[in-house]
C-alpha cells in the first residue's frame, strides 16, 4: 500500500529530500507515484504538516 499526501501539503519538499526511493514529485501539493513507493513510512515521519496518509 503506497502512501499519498492530501492537500494539507506546504509543498516544503521535506518529504521528497527523505524519500529513499525518488518516489515524490513536486508541485502545488506534491505527488507519491504509487508505483515506486516502497510502503516504507519515512516521507510521513519527515512531513511536518501531517499531510502524508497510507492510502
């Protein structure tokens, strides 16, 4: 089960920085492809919004 980020996202980037995989794009509300999430939980540690859910 891949991750996604509501639309509490800042768009700061901290998740993208942390992502092990490269699986976070950026944009007005960043974007995990679910394709190569890994399920490893470390972009909903970094985001200090709380804007990264399981989906």
């Amino acid at each position: 089960m891949a991750y996604k980020i509501t639309e509490d996202c800042a768009a700061c980037g901290t998740c993208a920085d942390e992502c092990p995989v490269g699986a976070i794009s950026p944009g007005d509300i960043y974007k995990i492809d679910p394709e190569l999430c890994t399920d490893c939980g470390t972009c909903a540690d970094a985001c200090p919004m709380g804007a990264i859910q399981p989906s």
